[in-house]
C-alpha cells in the first residue's frame, strides 16, 4: 500500500479529446497504473496515476491542458466478492470520508488475484494504517495432523 500522485485533467467532452491525451502519453512511453474518466455535460474529468508524474506533467502542458496533482493512497485489494465493501467499511469505522475511488486490474496489480483501489480520503496516513491493520478476526486454525506410526 502506497501514497502516489493522480493527475485530474479537465478535458472538453467532444470526440476525439481522450484519445488525444492517453496518445500523447503512449508516445512518451508513460504507463497509467490506474484510470478513470467521468463525465460532466460539456467537460470529462480524466483521473490518472501515471508511473512518471513529471513526464506526464510534461506532456499535458506541451498540450495546453490543465490538470491538478492530488495524493491518492493505492491499496491492494482481492479480487473476491465483498472485498472492496470491507475496506469501505474498515474507513467508514474510522471516520475517514472517501471523496472517490476507482479500481484498476492488470499487469500494475500488486500480486495475482489482486486489483488496485485508488482512494481519496481526507487523511491518507489515517486509511493507510486502518488498512493495513489486522482486522481483528480470528483465522480459523487448522486441526494438527499427526504422523501415522506403521509396525
């Protein structure tokens, strides 16, 4: 788990507008470890955690386009039912407001059978110590085996 920096770019919602953005950031081989985009009548919000904030920082001001810089905290999740609800609600418990969140899966997930949960709260140490916190539920203990004696 791991504080990292998102880029919000403010783009105008016509065709062709995205492609342009994510194309000149392939052209710089910049990677996005986790995306999202919304739409807002006449203007999209593009949320990206780029693998080089400064390259990409870089590349939208070469295309005149405005961004902020926010701190994201990316947590591992498991890809199981329920997974994302129990770490909304482990921060919820702890009065920790999610602003946003998105998911990202694939070759940037942490290890197999994890996704990526990008999440804005109001205190990114905060949630990043509830989140890595046992849970507090016992593990279910496997019985002991002993070994089979033979004569």
């Amino acid at each position: 788990m791991q504080v990292s920096k998102q880029l919000s770019v403010t783009l105008v919602n016509k065709p062709g507008r995205l492609a342009s953005v994510l194309s000149a950031l392939s052209k710089e081989k910049i990677h996005c470890t986790a995306l999202s985009v919304m739409n807002a009548g006449d203007r999209g919000t593009l949320r990206l955690v780029p693998d080089d904030v400064d390259a990409a920082t870089e590349v939208l001001e070469r295309q005149n386009v405005r961004f902020e810089i926010t701190d994201v905290l990316l947590a591992p999740v498991p890809m199981q039912n329920g997974a994302l609800s129990k770490a909304c609600e482990r921060l919820a418990a702890e009065h920790l407001n999610i602003d946003y969140a998105y998911c990202a899966v694939g070759s940037h997930a942490p290890a197999k059978g994890k996704g990526l949960m990008v999440i804005k709260v109001n205190d990114l140490a905060k949630a990043q110590r509830v989140l890595t916190e046992n849970t507090g539920v016992a593990r279910r203990k496997l019985p002991v085996r002993r070994p089979v004696h033979s004569r």
